[in-house]
C-alpha cells in the first residue's frame, strides 16, 4: 500500500462545495480522506502506517482536482511535426491537466474504431495525463456521410467532433445527434458558417477594415449557433459548442439552456484577454479561429462565465510548427499553442479583475468539463482516481515559449511576465510534473 500526503493547502473541489485549508490522504492511487485543518483529525493521523509514503507540503498553494480540456489537438498521427501524443501530454501535464480529450484532426482522420485505439495506446505509452479520443462526426471530416459511430463509441470514444470544420449539412447534422444521442454521447461541434468564413483573415469589424483584411463576421458563428440549438431542440440530442466568442452566440445558448435543451458551451483563454485590436501588429501568433473578437464580444463571454451560460475554458491547443506561422498573416494558419498557458492567462482575465471567483474558476476547469464528456473525474470525492493539481497562485514567472514541453511554440504570450503557476500535478496518486518553488 502506498500514500501520499498533501498538507496545508487551501483545498478547493467545487464537486463537494468545499473551500477550506485542509490536508488530502492518498493511498494507492485513490482519495481516502480530506480533512479541514483544525479538525483535530488531520488525515495523515488518521491513517494506517503505509510501505511507500510520500508529503507535499502545500502551504500557500491551492490543491483542487486536476484540471480537464474538452478538445485538444495531438496531431498525431499524420502532423507530428506540430505535436505528437507524448509532447502534448506532457505539455498538458505542465498546464495543470489531469484529462484531455483528443480531437480527431488526425490524418487519417480517427473516423473508426482502430483510430481511435490507436489515441488510447498511444496515451498509456507516453504515460502522462489521461486521454480520451474523440471521433469524427462524418467520414474523415468531409460533412458528408456519419463515420462508424458506434464502432468509435466502442473504441473510447467519449464524444464527436469534426474539430475545426463544421458540419454545414443540416440533414447530416440531425441525423448525427439523433445517433449520438443512443450512446448519450456529445457532439462537440465548430459552431461556423464557411460561406460566411472561408477566406476571413480576422474578426469582421473596425479594425480589419483599417487593416485591409477580409473579416469573419460574428454573424457567421451566430447563424450556426442558432441551428445547432434548433437541431439539439429537435433531437433530444447533446450539441456542445465549441470556442463561443460573440455577444448573440452566448445570448442564444442562455436561453436555449434555461428551456432545458441539450447545449453546452466553452470558451479560450485568449479570446477573455486579447481583442482584435492587437493585430495591428500584423503578429502571426495572434491569428487563430474563430478571431479574437472586440471588446463587447469579449465581455458576453465574461458575463456567460459568471452566469454558467459557458460552463467550461478549453485551451483550443492548436500546435503548429513554428516555421508555417513565419509568413504573412494573411496566409498563416488558424492556431494558438495553449495550454500549458492556460491557467496565467486566465488569472489575468478573470481571477485579477475580480470577474470570477477561484472556485468558479476551477469549477469552469472540472466539474463543467467532466459533465460535458460525462467523466467520472474533477472532483476530489472519497474513493476517487486522485487526479491533483497544486497552483502556486502568487508565483511571478515569465513564459517562455522556448521552454515549452509542446514540441510548438506558437504563443502570442511569448516573453510576457504571468502571476500564478502550476507547480504539480497528480495523475493516479502519481506525480507526474513537479517544480521547484
């Protein structure tokens, strides 16, 4: 029997509604006491004497569980030279992440079961957070015809996604939730209209009109928004939006959620800090899809934070080589390397403004995640994987794209100093990433 033993720390787990300095048991792997400090019952007294014991003494840390991304790109396999399985998992690790889900933006596309085995093998090799794949909506990506969902159901898919095309067909999309919705599986769809933004350089607005860019206009995620709830409304099945950035989208979903129809939504860090503004500099790492939008936009997505309208942060990682993004910003591709950056830039967005709270921040980081890929994880509950993340929150640091555990470094937050780290993370009572603090 082995044990681990986190001490002091400001314990946070919005599953169980807890707040409050305590210390966390681990034994083999699972959650076997949280006791609030001052109890008088501490957990390592309460204990039985363990063959491999092990201490982290968490004071002035924040432990809550371990953080989940809804969609992350691996790449691998078929674009290995942006990612592959083990430096993204790893990358995750550094982020603060426990689980990730998988896009299926591979080549071949994971549009059956073998596919999507492959992700889950290629995860217990590289040995770091959790994987699980998600598939395809239609047969590689084309929006055409259903891949074999039920074969990727049975190959751990825990949800479907065409990742960064949208599935314009209607016909197709009905028939995909209406098939998805027997497995009580998800459709984590890119909400995006392409004959409103095949083409788009940027958010359609004041500034790519000054800057003499083709825009993608808001409009162009509305429309669809709109549909996919009609469809969801319709189906009785469970349509997840993806990287929501506009005032009418979270409006739309607001709604639609408090009549109780099937839709989820998430949002990026980068999309709650940066504007449109910055691509004056014409800076490559700025370019990702959808746009960053303007500052109206920008606020929707914080008010959608407060209220639960979007109940989970996804980092979008979307690694790319360095040498695709050094070219002109109107031929770079879409894509923002994030997450090992994901926690700083949301302590700048929200946590130091004082638009969320800590535990409504790490609530948008487990609990929401883990009900829209209904997961058993985010939660430190009894009995539990101990899945743990330790956040120095005061911790001063520089990113360093140079330093990054992605094999890319596409990063507009290059060089920018950052309050708040991660400093370890747990995966099965394991540590697994740990630095000196």
């Amino acid at each position: 029997m082995s044990s681990l033993l986190i001490s002091g720390g400001r314990v946070i787990d919005p599953a169980n509604g807890l707040d409050a300095v305590a210390d966390i048991l681990i034994v083999d792997g699972k959650i076997a006491a949280v006791t609030p400090v001052g109890t008088g019952n501490s957990a390592h007294r309460s204990s039985e004497p363990t063959r491999d014991s092990g201490y982290i003494d968490a004071t002035g840390l924040i432990v809550c569980p371990g953080f989940i991304d809804t969609h992350v790109s691996l790449r691998e396999p078929g674009f290995e030279e942006d990612e592959c399985t083990a430096t993204g998992t790893a990358a995750a690790l550094a982020g603060g992440f426990t689980t990730i889900a998988a896009q299926s933006d591979t080549h071949p596309v994971v549009d059956d079961r073998a596919a999507a085995e492959f992700i889950r093998l290629q995860a217990e090799r590289a040995k770091n957070c959790r994987v699980y794949p998600l598939g395809a909506v239609t047969k590689e990506s084309r929006g055409e015809e259903l891949a074999e969902i039920g074969q990727l159901v049975q190959g751990g898919a825990v949800g479907f996604s065409d990742a960064k095309r949208a599935v314009a067909n209607s016909e197709v999309m009905r028939r995909a939730l209406e098939y998805t919705r027997m497995f009580n599986r998800p459709i984590l769809h890119f909400a995006m209209v392409p004959e409103l933004s095949d083409g788009g350089v940027m958010h359609e607005g004041f500034e790519a009109t000054r800057l003499g860019f083709r825009g993608i206009p808001a409009a162009a995620q509305d429309i669809m928004t709109g549909r996919d709830i009609a469809l969801a409304e319709l189906t009785g099945g469970r349509i997840h939006l993806m990287c929501v950035t506009t005032v009418d989208s979270v409006e739309r979903i607001r709604r639609a959620r408090a009549r109780n129809i099937c839709v989820t939504a998430d949002v990026t860090p980068h999309h709650l800090l940066l504007t449109d503004s910055v691509m004056g500099s014409f800076e490559t790492m700025y370019k990702c899809n959808p746009p960053l939008r303007s500052q109206e936009h920008l606020n929707a997505l914080i008010a959608g934070l407060q209220d639960g309208t979007l109940s989970a942060i996804s980092s979008d990682h979307q690694p790319l080589a360095l040498e695709k993004k050094q070219v002109d910003l109107d031929t770079a591709p879409f894509g923002i390397c994030g997450i090992e950056t994901l926690l700083p830039v949301c302590i700048r967005a929200l946590i130091e403004p004082g638009h969320l709270t800590w535990p409504q921040l790490i609530a948008r980081l487990t609990t929401g995640p883990a009900e829209i890929l209904g997961l058993r994880h985010g939660t430190l509950s009894l009995g539990q994987p101990a899945d743990v993340t330790l956040i120095d929150p005061l911790k001063t640091w520089r990113i360093r794209a140079s330093e990054f555990y992605s094999r890319s470094r596409n990063t507009p937050f290059d060089g920018q100093d950052f309050t708040g780290k991660v400093v370890t993370t747990i995966v099965d009572g394991e540590v697994r990433f740990i630095i000196d603090r």
